[in-house]
C-alpha cells in the first residue's frame, strides 16, 4: 500500500467521522461543551471498553456497531483538543459552522501528524490488529487520567494533546482497516 492510497483511505474515514460531527452539532449545538476533560476521557473509555468486550466475547446485546464506536472515539478524541484549546468557557453555544470550522483545525493537524508518523513508523499500522488499536487506545486514556491527577504536568512524557491525537489516528487506522475488510460489491 502506497502513502497516496493511506491518504486516500485515512480522509476518507475521517469524513465519515466528521459528517456525523456536523449532523450532531446540527441536532444538538455544542451542549459537549459543558464537558470536563475527564468527562471526555470516561466518553472514550466507554466506547474502547465496549469494543474490547465485544472482542473478548464475541457477542453484543445491543446494535451500535464496532465501527460506530471508532468513529464516537474520534469525535470525542477531537473535542478533547478542541476543548483544551478554548480558554472562553463563557461561550459554549456555538453555531455548527464554528464547530465544524474548530474541528476541521484539528483534523488537520492530526492528519499532518499522521503523515510524518507514518513516513517513519512505515505504516506499522497495517500489521496491527484491531485489538491492538482499542488496547493502545486504553493505555493512553489512562495516561491522560495520570496526566490529570498530576495536574497536567509531566516531567518527561506527550502531554494530554498528543494522547489524544494518537488515540484520534488509532481509531481512523481502526476504521481504515475496518473498511479494508469489507466485501465490496461489484457493478456489473
């Protein structure tokens, strides 16, 4: 797989990503707001949790799917840094247009990382599995759970934006791959 086929992959998920963010601003503005980093943290932590336990068992009680909780952990993981870069907790109530513009900011920059980590990592992430995705995942929601009990501070590690930046790229990757494996129909 070339880098221009990852690309073509990796904008492809994260639009999908991004036009249910955009549908949800419409339905529900910014009520997400009003969340707490930590609250954002429980958000993802619930939705990787349930993946795992889907992997582990093999059953589901319930119809949301393993790919809708990917693209939930990528909406949540980019308002996390949306959120820590706002500083006017005055105005929460946001047009959709102004999210939409927040968000795409760091979509792309995530996406920009993505494209350096990948030139040097050798797109790795093609090995990976997808427990492998929602286990890193959990490690880095527990890191930033460390980070907040510390007070935002390290002393030598990533500080809470680039966990959530990884955990944003694990789940497109999660959701490429995903993607990958689905039966294509053939028009004939």
């Amino acid at each position: 797989m070339t880098a221009t086929n990852t690309l073509t992959q990796y904008r492809s998920v994260a639009t999908q990503c991004k036009e249910l963010y955009t549908s949800k601003a419409q339905d529900y503005g910014t009520s997400w707001r009003v969340l707490r980093t930590i609250s954002i943290v429980d958000q993802i932590y619930i939705k990787a949790w349930r993946i795992r336990q889907i992997q582990e068992t093999g059953f589901q009680k319930i119809s949301d799917s393993i790919e809708s909780e990917f693209i939930g952990i990528v909406n949540y993981g980019i308002i996390a840094l949306i959120q820590l870069q706002e500083t006017d907790n005055e105005n929460m109530d946001w047009s959709a247009l102004e999210a939409t513009e927040k968000y795409e900011v760091q979509a792309k920059r995530i996406e920009a990382l993505m494209l350096q980590k990948n030139h040097d990592y050798g797109e790795a992430w093609r090995d990976m599995s997808q427990q492998s995705f929602v286990d890193l995942i959990l490690v880095k929601l527990l890191r930033i759970k460390q980070i907040l009990a510390n007070d935002g501070q390290t002393q030598v590690s990533e500080g809470m934006g680039a966990n959530f930046d990884d955990i944003v790229n694990y789940a497109l990757f999660a959701l490429i791959k995903m993607e990958e494996g689905k039966p294509h129909s053939i028009i004939l």
